[in-house]
C-alpha cells in the first residue's frame, strides 16, 4: 500500500511530465514503424500520444529531435545491456557468448525499436541526434574496447584490427535479428543464440 504522506506537487509534476514523455515517445514509434518517419506528421503524433503540439514542442521540439531522441534512447538502452553483460562475466568465453544472446534477447523483447533503429536513418535525424550520440557512443566504446584490448593483451582473444571483431562477434546475429524481424528465420531464437555465440567465440579465441 503506498504512503499516505502527500507528494510534493514538484515531484508530482516532474512524474506526470516524464510520463508524458514517455507517452509521446512510444507514439512516435508506433507511428515511425507503421506508417513511415517521412508521412508523420506532427498532427499524428498530436493524435496519437494525446498530447498537445504545445506540449511536444516543450518535451522535445519538432518531428526530427522526437525521432532522435527515440533513437538516442534506444541505442543507449541497448549500449547498457551490452555493457553489464561484459561487466558481469569475468570468463573471456562466457562473456562473448553472453552478448551474443543478449542482442538477440533485446531484439526479440523489443522488436519495434529495433525496426526503428536498423531502417531510419533520415539525413534530418541522423543530424538531430548526432551531438547527443556522441558521448553515449564515447561510453561505449571506450568500455568495450579497453575490454578487448585486455583480452588481446592477456592472449585470451586474438589480436585483431580493431574493426574487424564487431564482424566476427555481432554482426552474424545481427544478420540474424534482420531476418528475425522480418519473420524469414524459423530456428527458435535460444538455438540461435548458442549456435551463434559459440561460432563467434571460435572466431575470437585466441589459438591454443
């Protein structure tokens, strides 16, 4: 049962705004996945969300910063998740296995979002949401390259151009995911997940 204490009207106003926030958001996505970034219009986000143009306009601003936003927001979620599982794992083997099954996890538990994430990449958002990209993307992958350097100097993983491991650890499953959401894939997604993972740490490891 929740206290009997009032709320402070603050705190009241800064919940219903972050609602709100969040409900303009969501609506931005349905609408961004269904009928296109480039047909929405601000009138269907009006619609959609319930919110006022006014009100979308305090939140965010026009139809590109909503879209960076969500695009920010969602890549951050995901950024995250990669990083705890690599946070998590003190075994080389069982870390690179454990991303691999968390991008295809975060693909299947949010499969709007990542529709959005992989096809909208409008010159305007890509513009909107560069600056706000940089230093969540700064975070990321700082993280995990000083992890892959630590695995490649302690010769655990091979030693590689640093742009050729995200072909040999991600983007088999990433290939997989596209495939996934566009309903062509009929093995179940925990199969992929262990057959993938285990052919990327393959890949990775260090020769014996």
């Amino acid at each position: 049962m929740g206290s009997l204490v009032p709320v402070p009207s603050a705190g009241v106003r800064a919940t219903a705004s972050a609602t709100r926030r969040v409900t303009i958001l969501q609506a931005a996505l349905e609408l961004f996945v269904t009928k296109g970034y480039a047909a929405t219009t601000m009138d269907d986000l009006r619609l959609r969300s319930g919110a006022s143009i006014g009100s979308i306009y305090h939140h965010f601003g026009p139809k590109e910063v909503v879209a960076a936003a969500l695009y920010v927001e969602g890549l951050r979620d995901y950024q995250d998740g990669y990083m705890r599982e690599l946070e998590r794992h003190d075994d080389a083997e069982a870390a690179v296995k454990a991303v691999v099954a968390y991008h295809l996890r975060w693909i299947t538990s949010n499969p709007e979002l990542a529709k959005f994430l992989f096809h909208h990449r409008e010159p305007e958002l890509e513009l909107a949401s560069k600056r706000p990209l940089r230093s969540a993307n700064r975070r990321f992958f700082s993280t995990v390259s000083g992890w892959l350097d630590s695995q490649a100097a302690r010769r655990i993983i091979r030693s590689l151009p640093r742009d050729l491991y995200y072909g040999l650890w991600i983007a088999p499953a990433q290939e997989f995911s596209r495939a996934w959401l566009l309903g062509r894939t009929t093995t179940p997604i925990e199969e992929a997940a262990a057959i993938l993972g285990e052919a990327a740490w393959q890949a990775m490891r260090a020769n014996p």
